[in-house]
C-alpha cells in the first residue's frame, strides 16, 4: 500500500526525536553542511534507518517519448499523444528525447549552473534569501534556519518569463550565465507549451484548451547542487514531495531522482538514458485539471559520494494569479470534481508557512472531502 508524504514524515518525525537531534537553526545559508564540505553528516540531515534511501534502489520503467514523432504525420502524432496520455495516467513521469533542444544548448545551461556554484561565497549570499516570493534568490535546503529537518541541496532560483523583465536581476557572475542559462530558459519554455498542448489534447479537451493561459504563465527555474555528501545512505537531497506546476522539465548532469510507483509504492530510481534525454514531471495543476485522471508524481532526490550532481528544474504554470480548476468537461455524475481552484500565489502563500520537509503538501489542501 502506498504511504502518503504526511505519514512518511509523522513516523520520520517520532523516531527522530528519540535522540538528540542537533538543531539546524545552527546551520545559516554559507555555513551549511552542504557548502563547508563537512567530512561528517551532522544530526539534522540524517533520516531513520526505515526511510533512508538504498544505494542500490529498483529501476523505475520509464516512458521515453519520441518528441519529433509529434510533429510527423497525423498517425504518428495520434500515437504519440496516446502515449504521452499514458504516461500521465499510469505514472505521472516519463522522458523525451529528440526534443528538439541542441546539445550546445544544454551543456551551456549546465556548465553555467556548474560555474555559478564555484564561485566564492561572498559572492553567492549576495542573492541569499528565505523569501519564497522573491524573484532571484540563493539558499540551501529549503528553508534554512527555519525548517527542523535539513537537505544536502545548494539552490538558485530565478524566474524566467517575460525573460526581458527578469534578466538583469540573475546573477552577472558568472560573466556567461545570463546568456547561456537564458538561452536554454526560451528553448525549455518552448517545449513546454508544446508538451502542455499535447497533454490537453490528450485529455480530450483539445490542443489549445488553456492557450493564452499557457502562454503568459510563470515560468521558475530551479537550479540545483547536490554535493558529495560523506553519509548519502542516510540524507536526501530533497524530501518526496509533487511539483506545484503543471509540468517540469528537468535537465541534469547525472542521475539522482527517485519516484514512488505508484502501482506497488516503492521508491525506484529513474533510469539513466542516453546524453540529452530531457525529464517530465506532471505538477500538481495537471492533476487538478484532468480531475485526477492525470497523477502529480512523488519523487525525491537522492546522494552520492563520489560526485557532484547538478540539476536544472523548468517549472511551469499559469500566471501568479490564474486558479486552476478541473476541467468542466471531465466532470460529471459519475466523476463529480475532486479539487478546489488554486494559482501560484497560493502556493507561495502556503510554502512561506509550512515545512514540506514535515510531510505537509500543497496538493492535500486542495483535496476536496
């Protein structure tokens, strides 16, 4: 039986109270763990013995979706759109490839992140902040100094549409990153219209259902470092939880995401595809407009000794203010609407006041009952 995120973290939370846990109030943005390089894993990130990840996890099966099928003849886009729909049903998760995205492109984005990372910390906690609601910020965890729990994650983030309106508040160090991580931001958001209209469509509910909605939406980067961590059976680098969005596109140097299947509710690593393959995640949004015929996917992510793990989160959803709703046209007698409306302002209004790292989820407060 699958366990819920609250239940995962009710048992993480009793068992680790027994001991002395060391508090992460201690641990302030440029003194982390994580950033120090602590050759130790200080109390406050390490998990109980039943809910540490296993170094040598089951294999996810994975859909990998031909991207470029898409826009080939009417019998090859009706099956690739089957077999997006698919994917959203049975798993919430799947990759792409021939996406259409150059791999100059993707390794720009990549060794920009990698380069940002490097950089001294004075220069980094420039762009330090726990304000969830500012557009650019640097942080670690989630977080910091506030949440009781810690994760092994240094983070940048930044929003990204209208690109013109944002860029000149990323980081100017280093020199290359606004272009290069600006040249892969248009290239994603590209492909995720595309990927949202092929979603819509094959709900029934026609490739342009949310159009305008799509178009002028929010569009967030997450720009993530894992570092080697000295303990990665016992730490996580992110706790499970469900991407608020309606998608993420997800580009990284190195495997290191777990899902929970939810056919039997174990957690199972996601494959290593070939150089380039793209990841999507449905978000939250997806899910309350296919009335729950789509699943948000629960994931985490997971550690290494050995390496750093960069990652790059294209989150996307409608506008800040934009509720999203269940489609009309999936509710009936038989299937009567499971979700309240909900916009990307609510769910800043509800991470800058809840621990996801507790258990608590955006998703359960829009669960009709």
């Amino acid at each position: 039986m699958t366990c819920s995120v609250q239940d995962f973290f009710v048992r993480f939370l009793l068992i680790s109270m027994e001991g002395d846990l060391k508090s992460s109030s201690s641990f302030t943005i440029g003194n982390t763990a994580q950033e120090t390089g602590l050759s130790y894993l200080p109390d406050c990130y390490v998990f109980p013995p039943s809910h540490r990840p296993s170094l040598a996890p089951e294999v996810a099966n994975v859909p990998i979706i031909d991207f470029a099928m898409l826009k080939q003849n009417p019998g090859q886009r009706a099956q690739v759109i089957r077999a997006i729909g698919n994917a959203c049903r049975r798993l919430g998760y799947f990759q792409i490839i021939n996406h259409g995205i150059c791999p100059t492109t993707l390794e720009g984005a990549l060794s920009a992140a990698s380069d940002y990372f490097e950089l001294p910390m004075e220069e980094k906690i420039k762009l330090m902040s726990n304000d969830v609601r500012k557009p650019v910020r640097y942080g670690t965890s989630i977080r910091d100094g506030t949440d009781k729990f810690q994760f092994w994650r240094v983070f940048l983030k930044h929003y990204a549409y209208p690109l013109s309106d944002w860029l000149d508040l990323w980081p100017n160090n280093p020199p290359h990153y606004r272009e290069k991580m600006g040249k892969y931001c248009q290239e994603a958001r590209k492909l995720a219209l595309e990927l949202m209209a092929a979603i819509t469509e094959s709900l029934g509910l026609g490739p342009t259902y949310l159009g305008s909605k799509m178009e002028e939406g929010v569009h967030v980067m997450a720009v993530n470092c894992y570092p080697p961590c000295p303990k990665p059976d016992m730490a996580l680098g992110l706790p499970p939880h469900s991407d608020y969005s309606c998608l993420t596109i997800l580009l990284q140097s190195s495997p290191g995401l777990e899902i929970m299947d939810p056919e039997d509710g174990k957690w199972k690593a996601v494959p290593d595809q070939l150089h380039g393959t793209l990841q999507v995640q449905v978000g939250d949004h997806v899910e309350v407009l296919s009335n729950g015929l789509y699943k948000s996917i629960l994931h985490r992510v997971t550690l290494n000794s050995q390496k750093t793990r960069i990652s790059i989160a294209s989150l996307h959803s409608l506008g800040a203010d934009e509720k999203m709703g269940t489609a009309k046209e999936l509710v009936d007698d038989q299937h009567p609407e499971r979700y309240k409306e909900s916009s990307f302002r609510d769910f800043l209004n509800f991470i800058s006041s809840n621990d996801i790292g507790e258990g608590k989820s955006f998703k359960s407060t829009l669960i009709r009952h």
